[in-house]
C-alpha cells in the first residue's frame, strides 16, 4: 500500500462500505449516512492516510478551492504584509492560497491570470496596482471577463482598468498630506522620487504630490522628479542622482517608504545627514520604517489588516450569502525624526 496512491476505494474496502458512501462522509453530503459507518470511514482515513483528490473533486464541482494572489514583489514587505493577513484569514478552511510573483511583467501577470482561469481558480486578487500598458488592458479585460463568466470571485487593491470590485487605498490622498506636512513645515523646494514607470500607484502618488502642492501655490518641477521602482535599491541609486540638485531643494518625498529607506540610507553615505541637510518622507509604514536612522516620518496604509480584510471578503463571498462590504482602510500620518521644521 506503501508504494501506490491510497485510493477511495483503499477506504471503502477498509471501512467495509462502497465508494460512494467514504465520498459522502468525505463531503458532508445531506445523503443520510449512518453514525457508525461513518466512524469507520472516518477511521479508515486516519488509518490508511488518505488525502481526497481536490483536482477530482474540482472537476465534478466545477470548483478549485485555489485562491489566486497577484503580486508584483514578494519580497516587498508591503506584499508581504499582506498575503500574511490573507492567509492567515483563509488558514483552517479548505482553501489553497496561490502566490504569483510578477515583478510587474505585463507578459507575467497575463500569464499568471490565464493559469488561474485554466484552473477555474475561486478567486483572484490583484494585490498589486495595474500597470500602465494597452495590450495588458486588452488582454486582461478578456480573460477578466472569462473568469467572471466561470463565477470567480474578483477583487483588486487599488483601481483596475477592468470591471471588478476594487478597494481604494487613496494612494493621490496619501501623497497630498504628506505634501501638505512639509509645506506646514517650511519646505518649498521639493523633489520626488517616483514608483515603476507603468504603474498606476506611481501615477496616482505623482499627482496626488503635484495637486497638493498647487494648492499651497508651490510646482512639483519635471527636474526635481527623479526615476525609482519601489525598491531599496533604487531610492539608493536616486540618492545618487539627486545630489546635483541637493543645494535646490529642503525635502524629498519617496513614493513608498522601500524607496525612501534606500534614499536615507545612501544620503547618510554620502554624508549628508536626514533630517539636519534635507528632510525625507515616504508612503506605507513598513514595519522596518521605525527602525532606520532617523525614523521615517510616512503614511501609515495598515496592509496587514487589509490582507485579513480580503481574507475575511473572500470567504464570506465563497461560503455565504451575508458578505461584508470591504472597507477602505484608514490612513495616517505617522510624525517620526526624518522631517525637519524649518523657519
């Protein structure tokens, strides 16, 4: 028995009842099945170590039990965060959660969408923002559009070029009141590192920077915005790149605290200290945000909660008629040692 796959029928003749029956116990079915029968079916499932064949079961259901979970870095504490709380919600319940990492690919996140619908996937969560790309929205408005014909449960964390139920971080709100502390601070001379070139989070904090500082009548100038992707490693290299204009300007915004923990860090190299020669915020509140030197003032998008949120959604979406409506998640400014008061 050792050597071969454990069968239904393995149980069945164990439990001295016929196949039919183990797979009612095995699914709860309303077909009546008698208390000590079902103990023995029970019993032989321990004993024998029998795993039910989901992929079987699937195809008869014309159900996964696979929860499909796009994102763009998982090594990104903000990702991270958040497929931690999405698990941790969907742990216990008969749910495989399947992490894409795409590294904001158009022909992966394609890729991985089109996986998903191939195996009837319950669900899909795009976790990260949608990318800036006319032949990714064509293509994923189709296959978006096949998924929701197979009945999948669709959400997206931010807006989404395509019909399904999105959930607003407030990525322009963020950037506008982090723009509006520095202006309550002193500073006028302002620069900005920005987020991948195609995608939409980029864009939204951009502008979100740009229509804040207008309005305390100050620009967001082309010079003073400086290319980065996310990472710690290119707030680093942005670092490097500002240090021409580092007489220009008083503060520097990083789209998301990775970017602006790199940022600080290669400043400091440098020998240019944060916050005394130029002050320097970001946007997320990663956990490691309170422990870099000086402590990053930053938006705080509680992500963690947000994943269990989902979790919490998804299943009730899955399992019940009573869904709770999602919540946008409540943002705050969290006044750390990286800003400097000046005048």
């Amino acid at each position: 028995m050792a050597n071969k796959e454990v069968t239904i029928k393995d149980v069945a003749k164990l439990a001295e009842c016929s196949p039919t029956t183990v797979s009612r116990v095995i699914n709860n079915s309303d077909h009546p099945v008698s208390k000590d029968t079902a103990e023995k079916v029970e019993a032989a499932i321990e004993k024998l170590n029998f795993s039910p064949n989901r992929i079987a079961q699937g195809l008869k259901s014309d159900k996964s039990n696979i929860i499909g979970v796009i994102v763009h870095d998982i090594c990104d504490s903000y990702f991270a965060q958040m497929v931690k709380g999405i698990e941790e919600f969907i742990s216990g319940h008969e749910y495989i959660v399947n992490i894409y990492n795409t590294s904001r690919s158009v022909e992966k996140e394609l890729y991985a969408v089109s996986m998903l619908k191939a195996n009837r996937a319950d669900a899909v969560v795009f976790a990260g923002g949608a990318l800036m790309d006319k032949e990714y929205e064509k293509k994923m408005y189709s296959i978006v559009e096949q998924l929701k014909g197979q009945g999948t449960v669709l959400l997206g964390v931010t807006p989404h070029p395509f019909d399904i139920n999105n959930i607003s971080l407030g990525n322009k709100k963020a950037a506008a009141i982090i723009a509006d502390y520095l202006v309550e601070n002193g500073h006028r001379k302002i620069a900005f590192i920005d987020g991948p070139e195609k995608l939409y989070t980029s864009y939204l904090r951009r502008e979100g920077l740009k229509e804040s500082l207008l309005k305390h009548d100050l620009d967001l100038e082309d010079e003073l915005i400086f290319p980065g992707d996310f990472s710690f490693e290119g707030g680093r290299k942005a670092a490097l790149k500002l240090l021409d204009k580092i007489d220009e300007i008083t503060a520097v915004v990083g789209a998301n605290d990775a970017t602006a923990l790199g940022l600080i860090w290669e400043l400091n190299n440098q020998g240019i200290k944060v916050p005394s020669d130029i002050s320097v915020v970001g946007i997320d509140d990663l956990p490691e945000a309170k422990y870099s030197y000086p402590p990053l003032t930053t938006i705080s998008l509680p992500i963690h909660q947000l994943g269990t949120n989902i979790g919490k959604y998804l299943l009730e979406s899955l399992t019940s008629d009573q869904i709770t409506d999602l919540i946008n998640i409540e943002m705050q400014l969290i006044k750390r040692k990286s800003v400097k008061k000046l005048g």
